[in-house]
C-alpha cells in the first residue's frame, strides 16, 4: 500500500495531540504504527499528498513538531 507517513513522538503526548487535530480537522488517516522500541515515535499513514499536506499544516499550526520518517533499526 503506498501511503504518504508523517512521523510524531510518542512519549511526550505529541502522537496523541497529532492523531486528534487530523481526525477532528477531517483529514483521512489511513493506519498508524507505533515503535516498541527507542527513539518512541509514531508514524501517521496519510492516503494522499494532499492529505499529507493538510496535515503537515495542522501539525505544524499546533505547535506539534513532525518529520518525514526514516529507518531507526
């Protein structure tokens, strides 16, 4: 599945505040993974670029830091 993935913290609250503004704002998540393992973050699975980007903007309006995700193991 190709998916368009924002990557959040986890630990400090930011995944949780992330997950809410982009289904309140409407923006559909696809599916979502969280690491077991450190550094704790957790990938968000947009469908769209659009969407992807909808989100980006919210994340970024909030305060709620975010990047693009890279391989940690």
């Amino acid at each position: 599945m190709d998916t368009k993935p924002i990557r959040v913290d986890y630990m400090n609250g930011d995944y949780n505040n992330a997950y809410d503004l982009i289904t309140e704002a409407g923006v559909k998540i696809v599916y979502k993974t969280v690491a077991g393992v450190e550094p704790y973050h957790a990938t968000i699975h947009l469908g769209t670029v659009e969407d992807q980007d909808e989100a980006t903007k919210l994340l970024e309006e909030s305060g709620i830091g975010w990047s693009l995700p890279t391989p940690f193991y």
